[in-house]
C-alpha cells in the first residue's frame, strides 16, 4: 500500500473519530462540563454560604408550583435518592431569560444568584402549593388505605412531598445557555462523510465516481423517507411572532391513531414515532406546563341564523400553530395546537423558524386542542381538576387528549360526536379533561368523564369546573367566567365581533394565550393572540390551503 494511502486512512479514521466524539458530546457534553462548575454543596449549606454569589451548572428538571416566579429546581442526579429541591427564584431574570429556564427541561445551564434561607410564611406556601399540586394523589391514598381526610393525615402527607425540599431559595441573577445538541447532527455528517472516503481508500475505489453516488443518496433516501414532513415543513408560514400556519401532510392517520389503544401520552408518542418516523425512539420531552391549560368555550347563534363558537385558550406563554387538514376519508378541518407542548419555541432550539421546530410542528395535527370540521362541527378540550378517567369496559381504550381529532376528522354532528367517545374507553394520564361540542344545528353538550362514567350535559359554555349536575357539581376551579357567560348570553344573538368580546370580558390576562371564534356555517376562524383584541386575524379554508 502507497504510503500517501496509508496516512490518507490514518486521517480519515481520526475524522471518523473526531465525528463520534462530536457525537457524544452533544449527548453528555453538558453533564461532563457541569462536573468542572460546581459552586454550590446543597448537602452541606453552612451560615457563611447565605447572600454570597454562586455560579453552578444544573440540569433543569423543575417542579412548576403555582407561585409567580418561582418554581421547584432538583439538585444533583435526578436518578439519585441523593436529589434534593430547592425553590427557585427567578423574577429578577428578564422575559426573555424566564422563557429559556422552563424551555430547557433536562437541558443544562448556567446559573449566578444566591442562597437565602426560606421564611416560615414562604415554606408553608410551597408545602401547600405542592399539596395542591398532589391533592388528587392524597385522597387516592386515603381512599385505599381507608382513612379520613384529617390534619393529622395531611401534614403526615406533605411532610412525605417535601422530604426532598430543603428550606432555602436560590435567587437566581442571570443565566448563560450553552447548546450542545447541534453537535449530534455534524458529528453523524461528518462520521458518515469520512467513512465513504474510507471505504473508497480501503477499497480503492475511485472516489469521483463512489461519491457523488453516495451523496446523492443521502440526499435522495431521506427526501423520500420523509417527502410529507418536508412538505408540511415549507408550508408553515409565520403571521406573526406568536401565530404560524401549516397544511397538514403527516399525520393522517386518524384511524390508525384512534385504533392504537394507547392510554398514555407517552404510548400515543410511541405509536407516532413507530408510524411516521419508521419506528426511532421517541425524543420528545413533554412540557407538562403545557397540559395543565385552564380555557373558556361557550356556543351562539348571530343575528342572521349562523353558529359560532368561542374558546379562549388559557396557559403558560406558547406559540400558536393553525393547521390545515384533510386527509383521505376524512373531512376537512381547521385546528388549532400549542407547539409549545413539545418543546418548541423562540427560546429553544427547536425554534419555530428552524427546520426542527417545524419538523416537531409537522407531527402537532394529532395534539389539536380545538377546532371545526367542513360539517360545521366544533369542538375544544378544557382542564379539570378532578380524578382521572380509566375507563374499563372492554372497549378499545382512548386518550381523551387527542379525541379533538377524531371528532373533526369523522363527525358530521354533536351526535355522531357522542357516539365516537361512546365507542371507546377513555383515559387521561395528566390530568382530567371535559370537551365542549357544538355544530351549525345549534345543538352544544359538555362531555364529562365523573367516576369513569362518560356524562354528557347541554349547557351552552363552560371553563374549568364540572357542568354535570350532581354529587360533583362545580367541582374543579369555579369562578365567575361561566356566570359572565351565561349572563352574556342569555337570550341573545352575538355577532362575530360581540363574540370575540365576551371572550375578551373572561381573558386571563396573564394566561390567555389565544381566542378563536369559529364561523361553523362559513367555515372561518377569527383569532386574537395573547388577549390583544385589537388585533383579530381571520383565515377562512381557501387561505390555509
């Protein structure tokens, strides 16, 4: 062998090398780095520690609590029995630092701040902040173990939750993110690059003809693997910072999805990840913020006959994705889904505008959270506090989570409706869920899963607390939304615009994070972002297609 092939191998092999280990450290680059920054011993917080700067690396894996600005970040391995809590403090950060914290989960990063003992007053908020928080865990244990809900048993049961909470605040200054996942894909292209130069050395093939070959077919194989990714991909198109538009390409597979009998989130993902993108492990991470939304829905009637419904959508900041579908047997559909429950946002580096934001907004058509169908029916899911249903009646079980599909894809009535959620045994693993159902009929029901009994009740709006009358009436997160829309709507017909103000009059401010109000007769949605009514977009099927 000719030397200059030799040491052309020699240097091939050492990219290969490097490759790998580009690899890896987009894997574990942020875990290694994080044992040299270490400045902070959360086992061993001494007196002299208190009000001194630190800067330390951590993974962020929090514990969202209902306090403004704070939540619950785990310290050391979160696998370890060693892991401890600490609550931290962030309102010192700007918007812009506070959306890259919660966007980086299981991320690390760099954070400077200091240590400050808890008061008496915060300690007991954050205990009955996570006691809320676990509320449904505790009856479930007292319920088995047969005991009565008494002080006794719930200090006993927060003393359990907060084992693992130590009694400090880390006020946190600044943060500094650095991103090692872009690692991975150059590492693969160059590992892949450098062992075709390899073979064609080892081999002695001849390089101009083996090339071009082999780059054509790492271009060409996976444009056909993932021809309708790429085509829902250049076909999202941004209106503005927080709204973005797409046509639905990928996930057409309703029945499939419906037929997967999965009855976890993650299940559902599995059978996503096995169907559209030929069976590679799941990567996603879901933000579980992004599931716990709060939301208003009533249904009306204008003054010329037509049929509307309003929904706010009440959450922590995301950005709003409108998706166009049709799928083959399936009726058309305009729907709308937070991108933010995968992880993508501004902040993260699946921004929207990047081509892996928008290859995750590609598989969102499944996880729309409300919408209409070309039949003029409409349909949105809203959060319950109350116990989870797991239904077992030996029907193929369903997450009620992406049940919003099956109803716009399938349903020509409120009635047809009922009968596809009939059909199946629901179940959610995050929580408990109602969905408000309406169609150009002007017929609307409130759909309730209560005691793993599917309830259903026609009331024309409802938020965040149980409709059904009975034993549970009102249960969940009552407030004075669905009195103001009652009030707005009693006896009245709403224009499109009157509609959009009643949606106004029951805004979170902080948390509305969209308002829609579907035409269901002209087949058009009208939408406000972030409960500025000044500015209402309205996109009928003709711009979506």
């Amino acid at each position: 062998m000719k030397k200059r092939n030799k040491k052309a191998i020699i240097i091939t092999a050492i990219v290969m090398f490097i490759g790998i280990l580009m690899v890896l450290a987009g894997i574990f680059g942020g875990r290694i780095v994080s044992l040299f920054k270490q400045d902070f011993d959360y086992k061993n917080i001494k007196p002299e520690d208190l009000g001194k700067t630190i800067t330390t690396d951590i993974q962020v894996y929090y514990e969202d609590i209902d306090l403004p600005d704070k939540a619950l970040q785990v310290l050391g391995n979160i696998n370890n029995d060693d892991a401890a809590m600490i609550v931290f403090d962030i309102s010192a950060l700007s918007k812009n630092d506070k959306d890259i914290y919660y966007s980086k989960s299981l991320q690390y990063i760099t954070v400077t701040g200091s240590v400050r003992a808890l008061s008496d007053e915060e300690y007991k908020e954050v205990s009955d902040s996570l006691f809320r928080f676990y509320e449904e865990v505790y009856y479930k244990r007292l319920e088995r173990q047969g005991l009565e809900d008494t002080p006794e048993n719930r200090e006993g049961f927060t003393g359990i939750i907060m084992d693992i909470v130590i009694p400090y605040c880390f006020e946190v200054r600044s943060i500094k993110v650095f991103n090692w996942l872009p690692f991975i894909p150059a590492g693969i292209l160059i590992f892949v690059v450098a062992l075709v130069l390899e073979i064609c050395l080892v081999f002695k093939l001849k390089k101009r003809i083996v090339l071009p070959i082999v780059y054509a077919l790492m271009v060409i194989i996976p444009s056909v693997m993932f021809f309708n990714h790429i085509k829902a991909m250049l076909s999202v198109k941004k209106v503005s910072d927080d709204l973005y538009t797409m046509k639905n390409y990928v996930c057409t597979d309703t029945k499939g999805m419906l037929d997967s009998n999965a009855v976890t989130t993650y299940g559902l993902l599995d059978w996503v990840f096995d169907k559209h993108l030929y069976g590679m492990p799941n990567f996603f991470n879901i933000d579980s913020s992004h599931l716990g939304f709060g939301c208003s829905a009533f249904a009306a009637t204008t003054p010329d006959g037509k049929h509307l419904l309003g929904r706010n959508f009440d959450l922590v900041e995301t950005d709003t994705l409108l998706i166009y579908s049709h799928p083959e047997g399936a009726y058309e559909s305009i729907g709308v889904a937070d991108i933010g429950i995968f992880g993508v946002s501004k902040n993260s580096m699946a921004n929207p505008n990047s081509p892996l934001g928008r290859f995750i907004m590609s598989l969102m058509p499944y996880f729309v959270v409300d919408g209409m169908n070309e039949k003029g029916v409409g349909a949105g899911i809203l959060q319950l506090t109350i116990e989870e249903p797991h239904q077992d009646n030996g029907k193929p079980d369903l997450l009620v989570y992406v049940a919003i599909r099956g109803i716009l894809d399938y349903c020509a009535s409120v009635d047809e409706a009922l009968a596809l959620l009939e059909s199946y045994d629901i179940h959610s693993d995050m929580g408990n869920y109602h969905l408000f159902i309406t169609d150009k009929s002007g017929r609307y029901v409130v759909v309730e899963w209560i005691d793993n009994e599917m309830v259903v009740t026609e009331h024309p709006c409802c938020t965040n607390s149980v409709i059904a009358p009975g034993e549970h009436y009102d249960e969940g997160e009552p407030d004075d939304r669905k009195g103001t829309m009652e009030e707005c709507l009693a006896g009245r017909k709403v224009t499109g615009e009157e509609a959009m103000e009643i949606l106004d009059k029951v805004h979170n401010r902080i948390l509305t994070q969209w308002s829609c109000v579907y035409n269901l007769d002209d087949f058009t949605v009208s939408i406000c972002l972030d409960a500025d009514y000044t500015k209402v977009y309205t996109f009928s099927v003709k711009d979506l297609k």
